[in-house]
C-alpha cells in the first residue's frame, strides 16, 4: 500500500533539532562537535592558591614566557601548578593553545620492563604519566580528565616520538626532565613553532640514569642563568619551599645529608681473642697429640 504524503506545510520553526553527537571517522578516531569541546573548556574551574612566593614565580613564568625551567625537590607544587596554570590556558585561549602534550622518559622505568605492565599501550602509557595524572585528577577530577583526553585537549607523547617534529599550538609538560640527556633535552627545545609553551620539570638529585653525570638538568639551569634570554625562565625551589607533608622535608634532608652520602661500610666483628689454658699449658697439648702419632 503506498504511503501517503501529508501536503499539509510544515510551519516555521517547527524543524526538530537533532543532537549533536561525538562521531567517529574511518580511522576510529572519536571526533567532538566544537560545540562540545567548547563546552568541555567551560568545565574547567581551579582554584588554587599559592603558598610561598616561589610558587607564584612559577605561575608567572609559564603565563608570561615560552619556557620554564622548574627545578626543586618532592613536594614543592611544581606539577600541580604547572598542570593547573596549562590547563588555565587552554581554556583562555583556545584560538592559540589547541592542547595539552604530557611527556616523560621511559627511562624512569629502568627497574621495570613496560611489557609486564597491564593493559594496552595507552594503559602503559598512563601508567608512565600518573604523576600527570594525579594533578589533574586533583584539580578537575578524573571524569572531566578523561572527557578532555577523548577530545584531544590532554595527550601523552614518548619522548622518541617528537624527534623529527614540529610542535605548534600546544602547551608541552615535561616531568623528570633530569632523566634527560644532552642531545635529547636538545631534541625537546629546538621542537619550537608558533605557539608553543614549554615546561620543563624536574629535580636533579633524582637522577634515574645510568650515567647521572649525563642529566643535561643542572647544566641547562646553569647555561640558562648564565646567558638570559627574553621568553626563558628559571625557577628553582629549595627544601624550604616543601609543601606536602612535615616529613618531606625531613626525608629529603636524611637522603641529602653528608652523612648518608657516605653510606659507610660497617666495621668488620673483630676476630675472636686466643683462649688462654691455665691449667695444664703446654704439657697438655703435647699429651693431646702423643695420643695421634
């Protein structure tokens, strides 16, 4: 039977509006509408404050320059200010940061071998990144993190990856920076394009190479000191700056201490002294062996 078609006109603004639905293409890749992504950006609320002055010379330096160079020891903020203000930026200025890129070296993982880790290799991946991860969950939460992560607003990079590439529109957060060597710190920081913000974190008495004396860390902070140049910024904390936790600065300090780098060898039992014989002396010992012979 055919269907009939009502020639009664549809009046305007009657149109049903569809939703707009995240789409995937042929590659698989899951593409979010702008409307979304832009939405997405609106959910991004921090509020965090600084606790010493140190910390607010952080935050200036990744607002105001092209690069920083954050050194200090555990439990100084240098992470989670520095995921705080990027995120800050991406949702200010969307027209010119279009992500987040997270990276780190494999070779903190000297102790363990990625193929015994759980999961794919963006579970690896994430496993690498959970210092990353860990301030973001802190500062938005771990849902609002994963949305972003879907959207292409937060991605995480292996260091080999960048050789080769130019970075363009985007914030790079780079933690344990003193695992890296010369000719790869020079890999990262000559990656420059329009737009490009490079953080550079890391603390140089946790050195994971096999050779520390390789860590290009202390020596980029020195040379950078040394030479200023307009966009390059230098920020260093000290154990006074901890925040964490009471005890931080007190294990940090042990772990520094003269003392402990000696790491002193025990002194050897001293060999047990000669037993005296009183009685019998030397008769004895010459009966003893008579009995042998």
């Amino acid at each position: 039977m055919p269907r009939k078609v009502s020639n009664t006109p549809k009046s305007a603004g009657t149109k049903p509006v569809k939703a707009t639905r995240a789409k995937k293409t042929e590659t698989n890749t899951l593409v979010i509408p702008v409307n979304t992504r832009q939405d997405l950006l609106s959910q991004i609320k921090i509020d965090l404050k600084h606790k010493n002055e140190v910390q607010k010379k952080l935050t200036q330096s990744i607002k105001n320059g092209d690069v920083t160079i954050c050194t200090g020891p555990a439990g100084t903020g240098k992470t989670l200010l520095s995921v705080a203000e990027a995120l800050l930026l991406l949702k200010n200025n969307p027209e010119i940061y279009h992500e987040i890129k997270l990276v780190k070296s494999i070779v903190q993982l000297k102790d363990e071998d990625l193929g015994t880790l759980p999961g794919d290799e963006k579970d690896k991946l994430k496993f690498i990144m959970m210092s990353f991860f860990d301030a973001f969950y802190k500062l938005i939460g771990e849902e609002l993190t994963n949305k972003l992560m879907e959207a292409g607003y937060i991605k995480m990079e292996v260091f080999g990856s960048i050789r080769g590439r130019s970075l363009a529109n985007c914030i790079v957060l780079f933690d344990e920076f003193q695992n890296v060597t010369d000719n790869n710190g020079k890999t990262l920081l000559t990656r420059f394009s329009e737009n490009t913000k490079v953080i550079a974190l890391g603390d140089s008495n946790q050195v994971d190479l096999k050779k520390p004396e390789t860590s290009c860390l202390g020596e980029l902070v020195r040379m950078a000191k040394l030479h200023p140049e307009e966009g390059v910024n230098v920020v260093e904390f000290t154990e006074a700056e901890v925040v964490r936790h009471r005890l931080t600065r007190y294990f940090i300090n042990i772990f520094e201490h003269k003392d402990y780098k000696k790491k002193q060898v025990p002194t050897p039992p001293a060999p047990p002294k000669p037993r005296v014989i009183k009685e019998g002396g030397f008769f004895n010992f010459k009966k003893f062996f008579r009995i042998f012979r």
